[in-house]
C-alpha cells in the first residue's frame, strides 16, 4: 500500500463486494428469516459491477421500470492490497481505508429473484447502484465498529445507525470472502445496511454520511442520452 494513492478507488476497483443481512433491525424490518448460512456463520455475499459506481456531480439513474427504488447506507471498506485466503486476525493489514457508499436497490425485481431463487444482479447491480463519497484513509479511522452512519432523504433522516451492531465484523468479512474471492487493490466490500431503509422517486436528493468523517449528496434521476451532434 505504500506510495499507492487510494484517492480514485472506483477507477482501480475489479469489483465491488456487498454483504447483506448484517445488521439485526434492518433483517427484521425487512421481514427477513435468518438464512441457515447465517445461522451457520456465513454471511450473504452478492456482487456489483464497477459500473455500479457514481461520485458526487452525477445523478442516481432509476433502472428502467423501478417503482420502487430503495436507499441502503454502508460503510465501504476499500482494499489495499491484493488478498487471497485472508487469516481473520490479520485481515486489517489490507484495509487501506474506507468511504460512505449507498447500496440502491430496485425492490420490486429484488422480491421478483428472491421469489424465483435467482441472483440479485440486476436489482442490485444496475449503472449507478452503488454511489460512494470520497477516500477515507484507515488511520483516519481508529475503530472502524464505532462509526455512525446516517441517511437523509429531502433532509428527512430515514437511517441513523452504528456500525457497532454489524453482525459480521469487517475481519471476518475480508477473511471469508478471500477464502473464495481474490481482492484487489480498490475493490470495495460494502458492510451491511441499518434499519430505515424506504424508497425515493425522481427529483428526491439523498445525503449519507459516516459520522462528521465523510458526507455525500445525490440527485435521483433518470438516464439522459448525452445529445448527438448533428452532421
């Protein structure tokens, strides 16, 4: 990680690792059962493209048909190094810092797979479902399971958590991934999402934030073709 600049993680970034369940209010608001992965210790992992990624200066793009599109707030975790078979005790060492992300979610689709037992990646992985704020470096950070992480639609508070409650640590989540995924330098794991989650329409704007560290702030829009020159 030394000399290496993590400033542009989105554009060194492979992928993108989002870990769901992981908070005990947001399965139950939700109406979740826990999983017998989960009561075997074993997180629910799902991926999204990197084209999932949008900064601040850019919109939240409502997929084609969304009714319902949901925001999560997450502590991302940005690795630094490349990680493989990761032991838990020493999982830390490749954690270069981390910044605030929204995990968006097209609900409606969502249920659709659950129902059908098919993968997520469509309602979770469209263009602009995962936006994310600035670089936080780790040493920024002195515990990581003490941050505050907050979610404002319209200026309305909708989620105000901790990361303290995460029922898998970020050791633990880097050590059980690795076991099965390679990380690369940039690529992000999303940690899990409080309870408050609720749905926005075109026109709203989201703020997330971790604690006083790192706030962001997105338009939810619709896609605009960018205008073709006429010849």
């Amino acid at each position: 990680m030394s000399g290496r600049s993590f400033e542009k993680f989105a554009e060194l970034a492979s992928k993108i690792i989002a870990v769901g369940k992981n908070y005990a209010d947001h399965i139950k608001e939700m109406g979740y059962a826990a999983t017998s992965a989960t009561k075997k210790g074993e997180p629910l992992i799902f991926m999204k493209p990197t084209s999932a990624f949008v900064k601040e200066g850019s919109k939240i793009e409502i997929p084609p048909g969304c009714a319902n599109l949901h925001h999560e707030v997450e502590l991302g975790v940005v690795i630094g190094r490349l990680a493989k078979k990761v032991r838990e005790e020493e999982a830390m060492q490749y954690v270069a810092g981390y910044t605030v992300a929204l995990d968006m979610t097209d609900r409606d689709l969502q249920a659709t797979a659950k129902k059908n037992g098919t993968p997520w990646t469509i309602p979770k992985g469209f263009d602009t479902s995962c936006p994310v704020g600035s670089f936080i470096p780790k040493k920024a950070v002195p515990d990581p399971h003490a941050l505050r992480i907050w979610c404002k639609v319209n200026g309305e508070t909708r989620q105000d958590g901790t990361t303290s409650d995460m029922i898998f640590s970020i050791p633990f989540l880097i050590s059980y991934i690795t076991n099965y995924i390679t990380l690369y330098p940039g690529d992000v794991v999303l940690t899990g999402t409080p309870a408050g989650v609720s749905g926005v329409k075109e026109g709203d704007v989201i703020e997330a934030g971790i604690g006083d560290l790192s706030k962001v702030r997105f338009e939810v829009g619709t896609y605009e073709a960018p205008a073709q020159e006429n010849n």
